[in-house]
C-alpha cells in the first residue's frame, strides 16, 4: 500500500482529527497531486463506496459524462444535458453526480428540478438504468464516509483532490467516459489515473483554453483520448467541425429551475443556438467514446437528430416517469 493509499484510508476510516484532515489535503493541492496520487486515493475512495449491483456486460456498456466542476463557468448543465441525450440515443448512461459546491446547479439540482427522483436504492437505480439507459447515482447516498470529510472540505477556501476523485469514483464502475478538468494541467494526470485504476476502454479527458470542463465554442479544448490503456493527446477546433465559435456568455444559465427550463427548450426545439450547439459537440465526442458512430462526424449528426427528431424531449419524459414510478 502506497503511502497515499495509507493516508486516504486513515481519512475514509475517519481515524485522523480535523486538523490533520484539513492539512492531508491541503498540502497536496499545494504540491500539486499526481496521478499516483489521484489513483491511489480514488481506488481508497472505491473501496469504500455504495456500488450498483451491476453485471460486467452492463458495467463494460456504461459511460458517463462528468466534469470535475471548479470551472466557475456560470454555464448551464451542459454535461447532465449531454447524458440525457446520449440516454436517448441507446447509451447506457451512469451518471454520477451531486449537489452543487461551486456553482449555482449541480447535476442533482438540475435533475431535481426536470422532475426526476433522485433518492432510489442502487437496486432500483439499476432497474431505472435497464428500462430508460439512464440512472443517477447520488454521490451523498453511495459514499458514506464523505459526511465526515463534507465539513472538512468546504473549510477550505480552495478546492481539494475530491474534485478530481469524483469522476473517478463512479458506483456503477463505468469503463467509458467523456471526463472534463477545470485544468489543462490535469489532463494527462488524470489519463494516467484512468489507466492506473483500470478504466482504460475508451474515454476522452478534456480541458477548453477559456478555463472550461467541456468541450468550449469559445475556443480550442485540449484532449488526452485514452483507449485501451493508450493515451493520444490533441486538440478540438469546434470551426473545423463546422460550428460557429460564440463567446462564453451565451451558454450562461443561472439556478436548477432556470437551466432545466434550458434543458427543455433544447430538446424540445426552441433553443437552436449556442446552447443546443455545444450540446451537440459534447454529444458528438460521448457519442464516439461509447462506440455509437464510425467517426466524430456521424456521431454529431446522431446527436443533432437525437434534438431535431424529438426523441431527446420523448426520453425525458420516459425518464422522469420511470424514476417516480420506481
């Protein structure tokens, strides 16, 4: 065992006092965590997890489209809206999220306010993701050691290697992912921690140069593409795939009922700006990790036939009635 490993389970144990909590943590932000570190502490973090009782044909199916917030973007729920349509579209989507820490909705807050039921036991999240491709599994309900580290982590006015343990720690054991850092820094550390904790199917890790943990219209976004256990890194011009560069402050949302009101217009045709267009880059690149089209081009026009035909706005509703009936 790694001496990071030693300290995390110390942590997840709850066997250190708050002070040398706050100091594990904050000195490994300071020094800068590797991806040693990411790994060793995110596999702790597995261990100690509420898993989905999930088969490995399942299991290898799932991908989930997850960022490690901290972007302060103020941009609508792009990803939760991305896994909503890849859900649409036959994926077989394990969404691991929560409550909003930094911004104003986080995924859960989102899914709340769209009317889906949050709140279900793994067995019936495991039946939800069976019927509709789709489940939400709530990160407060599957690691339990968190309640202790919660407090511990909001003291400190900097964010911590939990950021960055979130994606990687998903209770369904999904082996595909489009994965956005807030930090082109990270990428490739966060490559290599897929690969080291054996999530090495097929995944893009992505990082825009305006500071977003999205694919960006507003500019270029670095890439570290990993397949199995191969890491390409490169870069993604939205103009050389045809879309039309806006600026940030068009794909800005606001609190969980104003970016599930986003949401629903996109999938039901009245937005078709650069909110529905960074909708469909996202999509495009999830769409080409989990398998579902021949290139990045295919995959785009899957994504925005997905919107355009209705079957996105369809689904929704599948999904919101499915959870509510479980």
């Amino acid at each position: 065992m790694t001496k990071t490993q030693e300290q995390f389970e110390k942590l997840f144990a709850n066997e250190l006092s708050e002070e040398e909590s706050r100091k594990l943590l904050i000195d490994l932000y300071n020094r800068g965590e590797t991806f040693d570190d990411i790994a060793d502490a995110s596999k702790v973090m597995r261990e100690y997890s509420i898993k989905l009782p999930i088969s490995k044909d399942m299991q290898d199916r799932a991908i989930d489209i997850v960022g490690t917030g901290g972007d302060k973007s103020g941009s609508f729920n792009i990803s939760t809206t991305v896994s909503l349509l890849l859900a649409s579209l036959g994926s077989v989507v394990a969404k691991h999220g929560n409550r909003s820490i930094t911004s104003k909705s986080g995924s859960a807050d989102l899914l709340e306010a769209l009317g889906v039921k949050l709140n279900l036991e793994p067995e019936k999240q495991l039946k939800m993701l069976e019927e509709t491709g789709f489940c939400f599994i709530f990160a407060m309900n599957h690691h339990p050691a968190m309640r202790h580290i919660m407090p511990i982590r909001k003291s400190i006015e900097h964010r911590t290697i939990f950021n960055l343990l979130g994606p990687l720690t998903n209770p369904a054991g999904a082996k595909k992912y489009l994965l956005g850092v807030f930090d082109p820094d990270y990428i490739t550390k966060m490559a290599k921690a897929l690969v080291a904790i054996d999530i090495k199917n097929r995944a893009f890790i992505v990082s825009s140069d305006d500071g977003m943990d999205e694919i960006s219209l507003a500019t270029t976004t670095k890439f570290a593409y990993v397949e199995n256990g191969t890491i390409s890194p490169g870069i993604i011009d939205p103009e050389f795939y045809g879309f039309k560069k806006a600026p940030k402050e068009a794909i800005l949302g606001g609190d969980s009922t104003q970016n599930g009101q986003i949401t629903r217009d996109i999938f039901s045709g009245i937005i078709t700006d650069a909110k529905r267009d960074i909708v469909i880059l996202n999509a495009g690149f999830a769409l080409f990790v989990d398998g579902k089209a021949r290139d990045i081009k295919e995959a785009f026009e899957i994504a925005r036939d997905g919107l355009e035909s209705g079957r996105a706005k369809e689904h929704l509703e599948k999904i919101v009635k499915v959870s509510n009936q479980l």
